[in-house]
C-alpha cells in the first residue's frame, strides 16, 4: 500500500494534496492514504479561527474551510491527529473521532483504526507534565489558559493504549517520544536545529516512548519539531519501530514522503473501527474525569481493590465481531459527516449550510454504536489467560530508558518513493501552490522582531535560559518550537506583564 505522511499542516491543505497529486501524475502511482502527523488547523470559520492557540495577529483562515464547506473534496482519504496548534472547539466534539470534512477523519484524542488491512493508532496533542494527569476540565470559550492546556496529553489517554495487546502497525504521534534522537543521527539534526542542543536529552514525550516500548509498532511517524529526522529503534523482543519526523510545509522542507507499506492483499481500501479498541474504550469509560485536579490511573497496586487489566480477551474481541455481524458492521460510515457551522464565506441555509450553528451529533452516535458491545465488555474470561505478566502502566514514563542508538547506516526507516518529500516537487506546476504556502506559514509564524536599542539582546541567550525566563514570569511557552519563538514570547511578554 502507498501511504503518504505528512508532517505539520497548519492548513495548507492546497499545498499538500497539490503536491500528492503531482508525484502521482509524474511518478504514475496511485496514493491510497494521507496521515498528516498533527497540527492541522480543521479551522471552519472566524470563530474556530479565535481558538486556535497563536497570537491573533498571526491566525489566517487558510484552506480547510474549503474542504468543509463542499468548495473542494479531499483527493486521497485523510486521517490525521491532532497537535498544538488547532481549532479546539471543533476538535472538541470529536474526542472519539469522527469525519471534519467529506473524506478527512480526526482520530480524536487517543484512537486505533484500520484502513486495508493495516492497524494504525494515534495520539493527539503535545505532553506537558503539569497537565498529564489532569482530566478535561477545558469548556467553551477558553481562556488564555485552557485554549492550550486542552492539546495537552492525559495520562487516561496513555493508559488506554497501553492496553493494546495485539500488533500496531503505524503510530502516530505529534511530538517526538523522548530520546528518540538517540536512534538517528543525532548530529546532522543538531546541526541544522542547533538549540536542540540544550535540550538532548529532554526532548519529546516521556508517555510517547513508553508507548514505543511497549507497543512495538512497526512505523512511528511525528512532526512537531519542523524537521525532517529518520531512525531505527530495536526493541529486546527483536522487532524493531521505523520512525519518521516530517516537517512543515514550506518549499525545499521535507513535509511529505510515500511509502510502501506492505498490507495485507485481500485487504478492502475502507476505514474501520478496530475491535480490540472499542473494547478499550468502552470498558475505561468509567475512568474518565473531567476534574480539573489530578486523576490517578489504576494500576497493579490495586489488586483487589479496583480493576486494574483492561485488555481485551480473545473471546472478547470474536463477540465484537459477532455482533457487529462479520467485518462490514465495523465499516466506519463516510456518510457520518455533518456541517454544522456556517463556513467562512457560505451563505446560511444554501445546499448543505445550516442556518445556525447545531450541536455535532457523531459523538452521540458513535456512543450509541459502542454501546452495542456492551455484552462483549462484560463477557468473563473463561479461563485464566496464559499471559499473567503485569500489564503496562502509564505512571512510570519518567524512568524510560533511552538505550544508544543504531549506527547511522542503519537508521534509514522506510523504503520510500524518491519523490515524495518537497524538496522534489516540480517548482513549475507547483509554483503557486508553493509560494502560497510561503507567505502562508510565514504569516502564521514569524521570526522575532529585530531587537530595539532598549531591550536586552535576547537572541544572544540559549533555548534553555529563554525558557527559564518565560517560567519565571509565568509564561507558557509549550506553542514554541524554535529558539526565534522563544524570543518572540520573551520580548511580547515582558518582565511585569502576565
């Protein structure tokens, strides 16, 4: 199968299926899937515009609202995560997943699909650790705060995939697991982001790569750090995980790459709900909090006292399918999808246009079709199982060990179509398309402003002493990626101000 992934979006959807149906067209290939690893931007209007966490002179509609709209269709069916920069009452609705516009599917909070045979997972936002074990305590509208603490990943989210017991074949996250730069050539990254220097060690998400232990999945693929960077990790059970950041879109960046994954034969091209997963998540509902304090997950310390186990029984996942009545009942419907806000630049009430905003109802339905396997949920195993090893927890992720990493000859992830990243689409027929995207991204993230003769020269500081500064003055800076971020948060923020 060929799988395009992509790196950040920050909706230049134009861009991006641009440069997808160019290299189809000179490499004569058919693209069967689009992962786009977080950052998205599914932004349908003005107001979706207002919650996406970046200073508002730097918000831009961009082009989803196209898509949503009916304006233009997906060429290629489009799963993505979410990252740190979203339309966060959009997003919100659809914590368990759901189609954002005809062709284009959120995998929501935490999630695992399958699409022709193949078993991919994800999971959305970046990893701050004073929000890690927290509930979703975030309502609408946000405030300063929420609008960013509502990207953060929980630890309720971790745990559910921990459960996962059964082979993954993609993962998808939009921050790095931490340590991963151990596994690559960690040079040749420093050398083109040098303030990653000071944070070697301490980069990325410590669940991220708990999860990579534990789970084993054949392909990771990230973004986040607008940088393209490979490497291979060997696990002690002798599999190994592909891993693969990607960048943003921009000419000469490496934002895209196709690959060929090899999937099942038989396999139908359709997205479906996998089994073990609604398991999953039907039996953990009752673990999810919308307290604003700290949750605790359970774990083998509470043997006896609460259910601790939650992964899914042989028996189980059969009953799953039995009610589902063969693999077409867990077919994930394309006809889901509802506008219910009025796009940016639509007359209400014309085709398919509400006349004022409603309710999203595939959350709804969605929980009405989980509630059908309630019986498999609560179905005892019939005899104990061989496995009585303890199962993963989410609440060591801070004791990961980050092993040495390969030698770089063996670093090289996937077996890629040459073409795929931008630095090898045809500047002519995709000139505009790039330029767009230039002065695009350009606007949505801007180098810092020159510094005035009265101010401290900012730009002289590490990474790390900025980020000290921006905490001492109670600042949050988990929207930053490069050092001139940094700065910029510095100098909008200045000593006094909160």
């Amino acid at each position: 199968m060929k799988v395009a992934v992509e790196g950040c979006a920050h909706g230049d959807l134009d861009a991006i299926y641009g440069t997808i149906q160019h290299i189809e067209r000179t490499e004569n290939v058919k693209i069967d899937l689009l992962l786009c690893c977080g950052d998205f931007q599914a932004v349908r209007n003005k107001d979706d515009l207002d919650a996406v966490a970046v200073p508002r002179k730097y918000r831009e509609m961009k082009d989803f609202y196209k898509y949503y709209s009916g304006e233009k269709v997906a060429p290629v069916l489009t799963i993505f995560i979410g990252g740190n920069h979203e339309a966060s009452n959009h997003l919100q609705d659809l914590t368990q997943g759901g189609w954002v516009a005809p062709n284009i599917y959120y995998m929501g909070l935490s999630s695992m699909v399958r699409f022709g045979g193949l078993r991919i997972a994800g999971l959305s936002g970046i990893y701050k650790n004073f929000d890690y074990r927290t509930g979703y305590h975030e309502k609408q509208p946000y405030n300063e705060s929420t609008m960013r603490s509502i990207y953060h990943v929980r630890e309720y989210d971790v745990f559910k995939m921990l459960q996962i017991d059964r082979p993954i074949d993609v993962f998808l996250s939009h921050d790095w697991p931490q340590g991963i730069m151990q596994y690559g050539d960690k040079e040749k990254l420093l050398n083109v982001k040098k303030f990653l220097r000071d944070e070697e060690h301490t980069l990325g998400s410590p669940p991220a790569m708990k999860l990579m232990k534990v789970l084993e999945p054949s392909y990771w693929f990230s973004a986040h750090m607008h940088a393209k960077f490979p490497a291979l990790v060997k696990h002690e059970s002798g599999k190994q995980t592909k891993f693969l950041a990607l960048s943003k879109v921009l000419p000469g960046q490496d934002f895209l790459q196709v690959l060929d994954i090899e999937s099942p034969a038989d396999a139908p091209l359709r997205l479906e709900y996998d089994a073990e997963w609604l398991l999953i998540v039907l039996s953990t509902l009752p673990l999810r909090s919308e307290a604003p304090r700290n949750v605790s997950m359970p774990s083998i310390n509470d043997a006896g006292r609460r259910r601790y186990d939650y992964r899914p029984t042989d028996e189980q996942i059969q009953m799953v399918h039995d009610i589902a009545g063969g693999p077409d009942g867990l077919v994930i419907p394309t006809d889901a999808f509802v506008r219910n806000v009025i796009p940016f630049g639509s007359r209400p009430g014309s085709a398919d246009i509400p006349s004022t905003p409603f309710a999203n109802p595939q959350h709804e339905r969605f929980m009405q079709f989980l509630r059908r396997f309630q019986p498999a949920a609560d179905l005892p195993p019939s005899e104990e199982p061989e496995d009585q090893s303890e199962p993963p927890v989410a609440e060591d992720v801070a004791d990961v060990e980050v092993a040495d990493g390969p030698d770089s000859a063996d670093a090289v992830p996937v077996d890629a179509v040459p073409v795929a990243s931008a630095a090898a689409a045809d500047p002519v027929s995709l000139a505009d398309i790039m330029a767009d995207a230039m002065s695009a991204a350009v606007a949505t993230e801007p180098v810092a402003s020159a510094e005035t003769a009265s101010e401290p020269n900012y730009g002289a500081l590490s990474a790390k002493e900025l980020k000290q500064i921006l905490q001492d003055r109670g600042v949050d800076f988990s929207d930053c990626v490069e050092k001139s971020d940094l700065v910029r948060k510095v100098q909008e923020n200045p000593k006094g101000h909160r």
